[in-house]
C-alpha cells in the first residue's frame, strides 16, 4: 500500500487548513484506489477519519494479519492481571515444552512469541497453520507442530514473520484460562463492543486462525486499541 501512496507524497499543495488536509488531498488524487476508508488514532482518542467512493468505516472487511493487533490484547491484558509474564518460559505453562536447559526450546518465552523472536523460522509456509488440519483441536494441534517443526535458530537472536508464535501463546491461553480459543475470541469480541466483527467458524476444532481470521469494520477495530 505504501508503493501507492508513494508517488503522490511529493506533489504541491496550497498550505492546508489543517494537520490532515493533505492526507485528504492525497487521497483524493491518487487513481489506484477508489474505495477506501480512513481512521487514525493516538492510543487515546480517533485523531481522524475518512470515507471515499463505497468503502466506509461500518463496513465489515476481512482484515487478515492485522487480526494480531486484536487477538495480542487478550495476552497483555492477563500479563496486567498477573495471569501471565512475559519473560516466562513457555514451559511454565505448556508440560509438553522442553524443560532440559540444553535444549534451545526451553528458552522461549511468551515475550520472544509476541515478538516473533522465538527462533523458528519457516515464514509463511502454510505448515503451522492448525486451521488447516480440522481433524486436530487447536491444543493439541499446536502440540503436535511443537513436536515436528524445526527450531531453525537460538531464541531471541532472528525475527521471522510466521503463524507459529501467535498459535503458542493461544495454546497458553487455553491452558491458563481452561477455556477454548474460539470461546476466548469471542468473549473478547463482546466485551469490546465489536458487534460486527466476527471470527469464521472453520470445520472442525482446528481454528480459528488467531493470526488472520479477524471480519471486522474500522469502527469496531478502534475499541480494543482505546480509541473509541
């Protein structure tokens, strides 16, 4: 998105009346997209917000890897309630999870999962995702991928943009809570007031996808962020 938005940054405009009337003018320039909605926040407050052509902000849309910035709440909010920490070992929490020092795995913790530092590294393979074996529950599915995919470097030492690390912290949810993943999303979803957002049902217990599965709108979005 941002190659779109490039070629526009450097074209001339009367002084603006205010801090984001250049990003309208952008916006309205560019010919690439026709439909599109605009919302920004601080943490605090909706700093601004933009509608063009048919795409506004109560529309729902499959957000895919932006379901992280939803699904990480729930995690940080148990490390505020004391529920979790960060700098745990994995295998506080997970009894499946290498407890010999000698083993790289036992030095994983949820901060190097949140991260993406965990030490594996197979990216966007396809083959950590436990929505794509329904015939598995997400628990034990995330086992058996613990069991059979490669740690491909020391923890904390490589950043690799995979499913993986999101999937393990899910698993430690389900264990410290004694509640299903889906149930919890759900819960959450309620609890922010996100009436139109919704994560799909796959066949079978495998899913959802916590890293890519999130429908929501713009205006649900903000409430878990603090910005409604």
């Amino acid at each position: 998105m941002w190659r779109l938005f490039a070629p526009f940054a450097t074209v001339c405009f009367a002084a603006p009346a205010d801090h984001w009337e250049r990003v309208r003018q952008v916006l309205h320039l560019q010919p690439l997209i026709k439909d599109v909605a605009l919302l920004v926040g601080d943490g605090q407050h909706r700093l601004f917000h933009m509608e063009r052509g048919d795409m506004t902000l109560e529309k729902p849309l499959w957000v895919a890897s932006s379901s992280k910035m939803v699904f990480v709440v729930r995690a940080m909010q148990m490390v505020e309630q004391g529920l979790l920490k960060l700098h745990d070992p994995v295998n506080r929490y997970l009894p499946y999870w290498a407890q010999d020092s000698s083993d790289p795995r036992s030095q994983v913790t949820l901060f190097h999962l949140l991260s993406f530092q965990s030490g594996y590294t197979f990216g966007l393979t396809k083959v950590d995702s436990c929505w794509l074996k329904p015939w598995l529950n997400f628990s034990a599915c995330v086992e058996r991928l613990y069991d059979s995919l490669p740690l491909g470097a020391a923890p904390g030492t490589v950043w690799d943009y995979n499913e993986f690390h999101n999937q393990v912290v899910a698993a430690v949810l389900e264990k410290v809570t004694g509640t299903d993943i889906y149930t919890l999303l759900s819960e959450d979803l309620k609890s922010w007031n996100m009436t139109h957002s919704r994560y799909p049902h796959h066949f079978g217990p495998g899913g959802p996808d916590v890293s890519a599965d999130l429908v929501t709108t713009a205006v649900d979005y903000e409430q878990p962020h603090g910005l409604g």
